[in-house]
C-alpha cells in the first residue's frame, strides 16, 4: 500500500480524514532526515493550505504555482491561502517577512486521477495585488521547467519541512533531501502499474534519509529547475523510494494556462 503525502495545517497533528479511500497512514507526513538548508535557499517554495491541512508547491509564473492534484481537496478558491518567503516555522511571518497570498483560481489536470494519482498536477493562481510591494519577496523569482526530462541515474533534491528522525519530532526548519532518479520497476514493486513517462521513482542517496516523506505537491528540483512534485510514497518509507510527477510531460498543458494567465 502506499499513502499521500500531506501534512497537517498545524504540522504536528494528524490528519482528521483520509482524503481518499486507499490512505492508510493518518500520521503527518515529512521529511525524515536530509539537512536544513540555508535561509530562504529556495525563493519559489510555497506551502498551500486550506486550514485542514498543508501542501508544498513551486512559483512556476508570475503569480502561478504549481502543486499535486491530490492537495486539491475542494474548488472554491477562498478556502485556500499560499504562503511565501518562509523558512523557520518558529518565528514569526512577521519577521520573516512572509507573504500570504489569497488564491484566485485553482485548475486540476483534466484526466487527473485519484485511485492511482495519475496526473498528479495542478495550478494555482494567486491574487496579489499588493504582495510585491513587501520587502525581500519578489513574484519574478520562478523556478525554471523541466523540459528534456531527467534520466535514470540523475541526482534532485526534494525540499519541505519535516521529522528529524522517523517517528521524531518535527523539524520547523525548511530542509532537503538528495535522490536519485531510479528505474520505474522498482516504484512498481511497491505501488503497482509506473508509467515512467508519466511519473518519476528516486530513492534517497544518504542512509537513514526518506525522500517518500517529503511534502506533497512540493518540489523535486535539479539547480534551479523543477523535474517532479512530490505525489506519494509508501506508508514505511524508511529508505525506499516515492513517486514524482514529470514536470516534463505537462509543459504544454502549464504554459498553456501561464500564457493567458487566470482568464
């Protein structure tokens, strides 16, 4: 079996309901192990919540993010905000200088799945009439589109907030996680039908590190790229791997929607 990976608005609590039928762990899902990173690193992580629970993503546009469809529990655009321009959970958005967005419009793929996450993927576009004007964040600091897609043996990184050990306590800190991208067979094994094409399998290079406990919808990056959003990974995931969404198979349908914008 495996599980969604979504953790909890208050990041240390559970999750109330399983969003669909096959998750079995209502634990709050993290990272486990990896290492912090440097202070706002990476300037196009978000965090999606609806006050229920919380979802990583990525700035893809000018007021556009793209996360996992999965985190897309409702279509009503109000019940959700996004946070940027957050490191440490502990401190403050204040004197983080963190920006929340309210949410304009929301558009899950069309063909997207929830039985078995196929297309895994969607937009959220973001009403920021005066957010640009904060000091420190700038909505022009996108990450760049995987457009050849990433092969077999190719290092990413996968970045959220999470456990310092499996089963720990939750770490409040932004951190990553290296990962290798792996053969679709071994997701299989675990998860049953992997369409390569469609979906990325990495496994985590350090001992002791848990790449399938990485936030859902947030980022798989290489440099300043994204290759994948993070979709689900087994339920004991100590080492194994977990699944991405190929940000290259979906370049048509994101630009499609980041040239003509919200309308």
């Amino acid at each position: 079996m495996f599980s969604l990976i979504v953790i909890s608005a208050v990041l240390r609590g559970t999750l109330s309901e399983p969003i669909i039928t096959f998750i079995q762990d209502n634990k709050a899902a993290y990272i486990v192990g990896g290492q912090q990173t440097q202070a706002f690193q990476y300037p196009f992580m978000v965090f999606v919540t609806d006050q229920k629970q919380q979802c990583g993503g990525a700035i893809v546009g000018h007021n556009l993010i793209v996360t996992a469809a999965h985190c897309i529990t409702s279509q009503n655009p109000s019940e959700y905000r996004v946070v940027a321009h957050r490191h440490n959970l502990e401190i403050s958005p204040i004197s983080e200088r963190a920006v929340i967005f309210q949410v304009k419009k929301i558009v899950v793929h069309p063909i997207y799945r929830n039985k078995n996450l196929d297309n895994d993927i969607a937009l959220i576009f973001l009403n920021n009439d005066n957010a640009n004007a904060i000091s420190g964040f700038d909505m022009d600091k996108m990450i760049k589109l995987d457009t050849q897609g990433r092969r077999y043996g190719s290092i990413a990184k996968v970045i959220g907030w999470g456990l310092t050990q499996g089963g720990g306590a939750t770490s409040t800190v932004l951190k990553e996680t290296d990962l290798k991208i792996v053969g679709g067979d071994q997701c299989s094994r675990l998860f049953g039908p992997f369409n390569p094409s469609y979906k990325i399998c990495a496994a985590p290079i350090h001992k002791g590190d848990s790449a399938c406990q990485g936030d859902s919808g947030g980022p798989l990056i290489s440099g300043n790229t994204l290759v994948g959003i993070v979709s689900y990974g087994a339920e004991n995931c100590d080492g194994t791997v977990s699944v991405y969404t190929r940000i290259s198979k979906y370049i048509n349908w994101i630009n499609q929607y980041r040239s003509k914008g919200s309308t």
